[in-house]
C-alpha cells in the first residue's frame, strides 16, 4: 500500500469560471510542485479538456482521472469521477442532451476555450456550460453508477450549489460513498454544522479555478491510483482508506 495526495476537483479554461492560466501543463507542473499525485479534472458540464491535460502528465508521477462537475435541476454541484475517458465520453454525450440550448456570454460568464496539451487554442464552446442540466440528482447518482462511475456531491458545506444549504438534507435513496467539504472547514466542524455527515468519508478539495488554489490534503492509502481503488478506500476495503491532511 502507499499514500496517494490528491485533488479531485480541478477546472481548466473549458469552464468560464477559471482563469486563463489553468492550461494542462501549468496544471501539471502545478500538482507535481505541491506533490501531489492524484487530480480529477471537473470542468463545469464538460469535458473536452481532460485528455488534454491527461496527454500533458504523461511521463509524469501524476494520475489524471477522468471526471466533471454536473449541476443538476436542484441546483447542486456533483463531481463525476470515471476510470477512463471513454466512459466519461458516454455520460458527456447524456449530459450535452440534457442541457439547456443556451449560449455562452463570454462577457459575463467567462470564455469557455477548448486547447491541447500544450494549453494553445483549439476552439471556443458556444454552448453555456455553468447552468443546470435537466437530470436530477437521482438520475446522476443512477446514471453514472450504471457507467461504473462514482458520483462525489461537491463543496457539500457551501452556499452557492452545495447540498446542505440549498436542499438541507441526504436522502437514503442516494449511493453515498463520500461527501467532500469546502476548503474553509475542518472534518470535525463540518460533522459538528451537519450531523448528517457522521460516519460518511469525507475528501476536502481546491475546488482549483486558479492554480494557488490547489490544496491536495486528501490523502488516500491504496494499491495504485486507480478509481476503483478510491471506491475501496471509500469503503474501508482491504486496508485502501481516506483522511484529510490537518494544514
């Protein structure tokens, strides 16, 4: 077994609420910097930038896992986290059907720019990707666990498209392997605010929209940093486990 430093949830320029520096090869050298080994890329809806930021870490110790950040109809934010691209390219083709047919305004969201892994330019994304899709969190838990996905809800604590303040409840109908908390609370106050909490693992993440936000405390004991090894270490299987790092 060894110790794994990740950050599981990181934007690039696809989605218009990060800056302009979070281009694959900042990013990497960025986590290799902070040593940390594991990251998740969740643009906001999208996904068009994570191979490039895969491409950009190969012959690297870092481990880009395949992912996005999915806003459902409740107005919740929820990382989706697959084993590989091609999996994570299905769900991307679910998401595109349920999305709204609105376009971006650059102006007042932010560019949405598709690049390579050298971070140069492909395309812009017309479509506005930072609004709700019409599935609900239901349908995301069953759709993404049916592609052998994992499914996180993000920043569970925070005002804006956190489960708590915006729904105040989990539901048992959810398959709840973790939960991850904001960057401005610890495990214990986090139980203490939502008793709810008790007994779920817990990730903290960066939530990285500029690259100084990385944080990689979440620390996970597993066999190889594979996402089937996250599920295991989310569920306390065969000595795979998940802790937050005290800064």
């Amino acid at each position: 077994m060894k110790k794994f430093r990740a950050d599981l949830h990181v934007h690039t320029v696809l989605s218009p609420c990060a800056e302009v520096e979070m281009i694959p090869p900042l990013i990497v050298q960025e986590a290799l910097e902070r040593n940390i080994d594991i990251i998740a890329i969740t643009d906001h809806n999208a996904s068009a930038n994570v191979q490039a930021v895969q491409k950009a870490a190969l012959g690297s110790p870092l481990k880009v896992l395949a992912g996005m950040e999915v806003q459902s109809r409740e107005d919740v934010h929820l990382l989706c986290l697959f084993e590989n691209f091609e999996t994570l390219a299905i769900w991307q083709s679910a998401v595109d059907s349920a999305l709204p047919e609105m376009e971006n305004n650059a102006e007042f969201f932010g560019e949405q720019f598709v690049v390579d892994e050298n971070g140069d330019f492909i395309r812009r994304e017309p479509r506005l990707l930072l609004t709700s899709t019409h599935f609900s969190i239901d349908e995301i838990f069953e759709r993404v666990n049916t592609l052998g996905g994992l499914v996180i809800p993000a920043h569970v604590n925070r005002s804006s498209y956190g489960l708590f303040p915006t729904l105040g409840l989990l539901s048992d109908q959810w398959p709840i392997l973790a939960l991850e908390i904001s960057r401005h609370l610890t495990p214990e106050k986090a139980v203490a605010t939502y008793p709810a909490l008790k007994g779920i693992p817990l990730i903290q993440s960066g939530d990285v929209h500029q690259l100084d936000q990385f944080l990689g405390v979440t620390i996970f004991t597993l066999a190889e940093p594979t996402l089937a090894e996250i599920r295991m270490a989310f569920k306390n299987e065969n000595q795979r486990n998940v802790s937050i790092e005290q800064l």
